[in-house]
C-alpha cells in the first residue's frame, strides 16, 4: 500500500521575472530504503525508459556507475517543437537522495529525490520538480502552467504514484 500527498506552488513574486514553479509528491513504497534507492538509481534503465518514451538520451560522461556530476544530452518534442536539455546529477547521496539539474531553452530545472526510512521494510519517497524560467518564452510557458495548476498538479500526481508503483516493483523483485 502506498500513501500519496501532492502539493503545487509558485514561488516568488507573480509579478517578477525569475519565478519558480514547484511540484512536490510524497509516495509510501513498500519496501526497504536501500532496495529502493537501488531501484531509483538504475542509470541504464532510465536510460531505456526515456528512449521507450521517444526521448533521445545521450550520455556525456562515459562510466555507468552513477555518481554526481554525470551528464547527459536530451532531445525530445515539445507542443510540436524539437527541444534540447542538458541534465546533471547534481547530488547523488546513497540511499537518501538524488537530485538532476536540467537546462532546456531559457527554463531551468531541479528534479529532487528524497527518501526516508519509515521502518525495516517500509521508504518514503518525496519528489519535488522546480522549473525556473530565464527567458520571456519560458516565463510564458510557467504562467500557462500556474493557469493550470489544477490539471498539472493532478498529472504529476499520478506520474509520480506510476513511478512509484514502478519502483516498488523492482524493489521487490530478488537481487
């Protein structure tokens, strides 16, 4: 049984350029923090999942041990465009948190990991996603998201209970 909660918020002034955007999830997965941690931590099969997907994954630094400071490459559609990212792991802290940095356009995010042991065989997992904007586009595209917020919260709520029920999965299975 997993628990969720999901929250939505706007930071910053609406009125200012550099506001941020912010998502948080919480998701209760059944099973131990490091069998998890394990499963979140799978670089290869992150990799396959975005390729599954239709995003083009290309890793820049060449060791598959995952470790701060990897980098890679996306291409990947957006509202009909083609668009790039760079992705960073920025912090990779064995078996609490992992945290991406992105950069695509003007639009800069942070995709944080956080998880805590609730007992022997029972994670909690925190998720917050920021977007930042640095240009007028990616400040129009984060106005038209907190125009949403509703819907957007809602879909980020269920791709984070999807991803955990996922994780939960290949935590159970045996090593």
């Amino acid at each position: 049984m997993r628990t969720r909660w999901i929250d939505a918020t706007l930071a910053g002034n609406n009125n200012k350029p550099g506001q941020i955007m912010e998502f948080q999830a919480k998701e209760d997965i059944e099973a131990p923090i490091d069998r998890v941690f394990a499963a979140l931590s799978d670089i290869n099969g992150i990799e396959r999942q975005a390729l599954r997907r239709g995003i083009k994954v290309r890793r820049i630094t060449p060791h598959d041990a995952p470790e701060a400071g990897m980098r890679w490459n996306a291409g990947f559609k957006f509202r009909g465009r083609d668009m790039t990212a760079d992705v960073l792991l920025a912090r990779f802290d064995a078996p609490e948190a992992m945290m991406f940095e992105g950069q695509s356009g003007g639009l800069d995010t942070t995709f944080q990991i956080d998880l805590t042991a609730l007992s022997p065989g029972r994670t909690r997992m925190a998720i917050t996603a920021a977007l930042l904007p640095r240009t007028l586009s990616a400040r129009l595209l984060v106005q038209s998201l907190k125009l949403a917020k509703g819907r957007v919260t809602r879909k980020f709520s269920v791709r984070v209970a999807q991803f955990a029920k996922s994780v939960e999965e290949k935590a159970a299975k045996p090593t």
